[in-house]
C-alpha cells in the first residue's frame, strides 16, 4: 500500500473533489443480526484470522526492533520516518504472503520495502523461517496493517512521551550518586550529634538543591561547556562525571535544535519522536552502570490473543469472504450531503477559545458548596478514602474501598491461580526462555530472537486451544478469563457507585483531592482520573455534583490537614 492509500494522501484527493461538487453520501447503519455469524464456518474463519493476526502483530514488533538496534547508531537517525505508521504497515505486509504484490507508486514506498528487505532474510532466519514462502498466506490485509500500524506506532510515541521526564531524572540521580551521598551526609551529621531538621537542612542545602539545579540546566538547551562552566565541583568530581557521561545524550540533539517552551521536559511531550534516540542514551547509560534499565522498544508479550479490530471491509474479506452482503435491518440510514454554497459560507473557526474544565475547584470564586458533601482521599491501598462531613468519631461516616476489595470483585487472583494450575512445566521453561527481551543489545537481541522462534508456535498452540482442565469447554480458557476481566473490570466500578450510593444516599457533593504521585513498584497506580470520571459519569444520572481541590484546603476550618501521598 502506498501513500495514496492512506487518510490525507492522494487517494483522497477524488474523494475531497466530489465533495466539493456536492456529492451526496449514503451511509446504511444495520446491525449483524440478520447475518448468521455463529455458524460453524464462520467461527472457525474468526478464530484462524484472530490467531494470524496477533502472530503477525508480534512478529511485526521484533522485526521493527530489530531494524532500529541496526540503525539508531546512524548519525542521520530519524526516528519519525521508522516509528510512522506508513513504514510500519510495510513491516506487517513483509511479513505475510501475499497471491500478489502491487508495484509501489511512490519513490517512498521503494525506499521504505528496500530498508526492510535488507534485514528481513536475517530476521526470518534467526525466528526459524528458513523460506520466505513459509509466512502465513493473508488475504486483502492492508486494512488490518493499517490499523495494527497506527497502533505500534502510538505506543511507541506514548513510551517516550510518558516515560522520558522520569526517567532523564533517575539517570541523573544515578550519575550523581545521590542516595549514597545523602546517606553518607546522614551518618556523619547524626555521629556530630545534630537534629534531625539541621541534618535534613544540610542534605537539601548540599546534595538535593545542586542535583535540581542541575537538572534544570540540562532541561534547557545547552553545551556541554556550559555545564562544565557552571558545575565545578572541586576535587570529589560529581559533576564532571556526570557531564562526561551524559555526553552521548546531549549528542543525540543538533546544534541549533531549540526545546519547545525552552524546557526538554515540555518538548518530549510536543514531539516524542524527536527524542527517542535520547531515549535510547538514557538507557544505555543504566546499562552500563549496571543498574535496572526500563523499556525503550515496546514489545506485545501477551501469548493470548486479544483485542482486535475487525470493521466492515475486514469482515467481508477474511470471514465471509464474500459469500454474504452487507444489508440493512432498518436500524437506521443517514444521508450526508453537503452542497458547494455551503462551503462559501463557512463561518470562521474560532481560535484559542477557552476550554472549560471538567473538574470545578472548590477554590473557585463561582463553586457555590452545598450541603451533605462527602471528601474522598485517593491512595494506593485505601485506594478511596471517604467521609461525610457530619461525621464524628463518636458517629463515624466513613467508607474505605480497598486493594483487596477490588481484587475480590475483578477476581484476578482466582483467574491467576487457575491458569498457574493448569500450566505445564515445559510452558514454564519456555516461557522462562524468552526474559530478555527488553535488552539494548543487537547479540543479546539476536539470541533471544532464536529462543522466540524455537518456542513459540508450541507457546501459540497452548495459549489458543488448551479449553481448561477437562479440555471440554466451548472456548479457550485464557481468552474466555481474559473476557471474563474486562466485564469484572467494569463490574468493579458499578459496585463501588452502589457502595457510595449505600453508604451515602443523601450525598449532593463529591469533593475530591488532586495531586499526582509517581508510580511505585508492587503497588497500585492511585487511580485518579479513572475515578473522577467514573463520579462524573454518576453525577450525570444522579445529579450530584462532583468538585475537585485539595482537601487541606477544604478540611481547613476543622484544622485537618490531609498531605498528598508518598
């Protein structure tokens, strides 16, 4: 598929021309009821596209992977022309067998496919494919690896864009050597007999202000001159180490690149993608210093296929494949028509108009408080921590919805047990195999490319046909729990609403602390958003309203004081 192909490219340039003439489109909206789906035939086709599909969907990942760990040494590097979705849709077409290949139209296209075929014998060697015919034979699959695509490509972007801040952070804290240096001022102040608020005092002062100070240097865009110039540290030499180290990070950049904002932690956010080969820096550098690194190249681990897009044109081509016609069961037709005098006549776009925000803050002048409110304190194993104003410690009115009351509602420890029950040994040993897969390295890369090709068409076969402990049931096991999840998940929050509505049927107000708190390991993420808009959706049933601000601002007359979270 070239770019003629794709939504903006010259293929839709006759589509903007009829509607400009005033073509009127027709759009039929039924439903499949009238299509018998569960006939035998059917499922079976469902079942073998599903199965294709998220195998080519991981391979697509590794082969992406491993084009870029022989590339991103490049002085030229761009990550944008290898993370956009068009030279991925490439990726996912090499690897399946098609009855024909369409000559590309553009001179892109040519240089896109000739990258790939550069690496892809070496890629299908190492997996175990020894014939390129051996790939799997797919039909009309473009509208699958345009999808698939946009997919790959977005986590990657999201990676960076999410991760890229922390994580420039962590490396500047492990360069720095701040724990040890605080831990080691710690000992020594409390050997001189000091208090506890001097001691902290002296860690801030000498150890904890110079690393932020430091870190906000780097965020703007500099030289590596001008660090030297500006931290001079004397004969202990953090600060030159650290400097010379990151070195290949801030080479990474061009010299006359500018920072959006003037603040690298606002461009990563803007443009990802020109921030990935940093990324990758960062990386290394925990790397080398032998320290717990992090995921740079996004990888489907997941063995059990999951949620796949299946529209209109995917359906008719790889389940039906034209033995039924789309048609209507009178739900419904649309006629969209759009005359050229109406384009003449369009009235000007606003610009920069305010947005207004979802949450009101208590704060605000307009927020009118009523009575009968309720705070909630967002946390991690009280995950929500609720109590009605009136309440008294003789008289308490409180609810706490906890870790473990989730996880007895979702039931993902009975669904994790059972699927440790039914696994096999060798499935283990397998699965063991392949740990290694987040590795920087193109030789560790390489061997894990092998273990990942000699285990799993049997990894494959288990996780899509194995029927529970009888081998009876209707449908796979791990994808029917995996189902079984999803309806739980959302089965959670309508017993949390019922849970506050019986415990605060009168309840006219939610007030709600907002703070952010970094993620900790083992622990659960505060769900934040995922609970305010989980209340406003209630409030759109119930009428009750829901505000948001801190909740020492709001417990001030009380003389409470509630912190944000460690």
């Amino acid at each position: 598929m070239d770019d003629a192909d794709f939504p903006g490219g010259n293929g839709d340039q006759q589509g903007a021309i009829d509607a400009m003439r005033g073509e009127r489109i027709t759009v039929v909206k039924g439903s499949i009821a009238s299509i018998n789906i569960r006939r035998p035939v059917y499922r079976d086709r469902l079942e073998h596209y599903v199965n294709l599909h998220h195998k080519t969907t991981m391979h697509t990942y590794r082969l992406l992977k491993y084009i870029i760990l022989h590339r991103i040494n490049n002085h030229h590097f761009d990550a944008m022309y290898y993370l956009n979705h068009r030279f991925i849709h490439e990726v996912y077409m090499k690897l399946i067998t098609k009855a024909w290949e369409r000559a590309p139209r553009t001179q892109d296209t040519i240089e896109r496919r000739a990258i790939i075929d550069q690496y892809l014998p070496a890629y299908l060697r190492l997996v175990g494919i020894n014939d390129p015919r051996e790939l799997p034979l797919m039909l009309n699959s473009q509208q699958s690896a345009m999808y698939e695509a946009a997919k790959i490509s977005t986590a990657y972007l999201n990676n960076v864009r999410n991760n890229f801040g922390k994580r420039l952070r962590q490396v500047i804290n492990v360069l720095l050597n701040v724990k040890a240096r605080q831990r080691a001022l710690r000992q020594l102040l409390r050997g001189q007999a000091m208090d506890q608020r001097a001691i902290n005092q002296a860690i801030r002062r000498q150890i904890t202000n110079p690393a932020r100070r430091f870190k906000i240097a780097l965020s703007n865009r500099t030289t590596i001159e001008a660090l030297h110039a500006r931290f001079d540290d004397g004969p202990e030499g953090f600060y030159t180490t650290a400097i010379g180290q990151l070195a290949p990070f801030l080479e990474t950049y061009p010299n006359n690149m500018q920072f959006a904002q003037d603040n690298i932690y606002y461009d990563c956010k803007a443009n990802p993608h020109l921030h990935f080969k940093a990324f990758f820096r960062l990386a290394e550098l925990l790397h080398q210093r032998q320290v717990r690194s992090f995921c740079v190249f996004p990888l489907r681990q997941s063995l059990i296929p999951g949620y796949v897009i299946i529209d209109t044109k995917i359906l008719m081509s790889q389940i039906f494949q034209r033995s039924v016609r789309p048609e209507t069961d009178g739900v419904g037709v649309s006629v969209l028509k759009r005359e050229q005098h109406d384009l003449q006549f369009q009235q000007p776009r606003q610009q920069g108009a305010p947005q207004q925000q979802d949450f009101p803050y208590i704060t605000d002048p307009e927020v009118q408080i009523p009575p009968n409110c309720v705070v909630i304190d967002p946390g991690r194993r009280d995950m929500l921590y609720c109590m009605e104003e009136n309440s008294t410690p003789q008289a308490p009115r409180m609810f706490r919805f906890t870790k473990p009351m989730q996880d007895k509602i979702r039931k993902n420890k009975r669904y994790r047990r059972i699927l440790q029950q039914m696994k096999p040994r060798r499935i283990a040993d397998m699965e063991r195999e392949l740990t290694n897969s987040n590795t920087l390295n193109l030789q560790v890369y390489q061997q894990y490319l092998q273990n990942f090709g000699r285990v799993y068409e049997a990894l494959l076969l288990y996780y899509s046909i194995t029927r529970g402990a009888s081998q009876t049931g209707q449908f796979p096991i791990h994808r029917k729990l995996r189902l079984s999840a999803v309806i739980n998940k959302n089965r959670c929050d309508q017993f949390l609403i019922r849970f506050l509505n019986t415990k605060f049927p009168n309840t006219t107000t939610y007030i709600m602390g907002n703070w952010s708190a970094p993620h900790t390991r083992f622990q659960e993420p505060i769900r934040g958003l995922g609970f305010r808009r989980l209340l406003q959706k209630h409030d759109a049933q119930t009428g009750t309203t829901l505000h948001m601000g801190f909740l020492n601002v709001f417990l001030s007359a009380t003389s409470t004081e509630t912190l944000p979270p460690a």
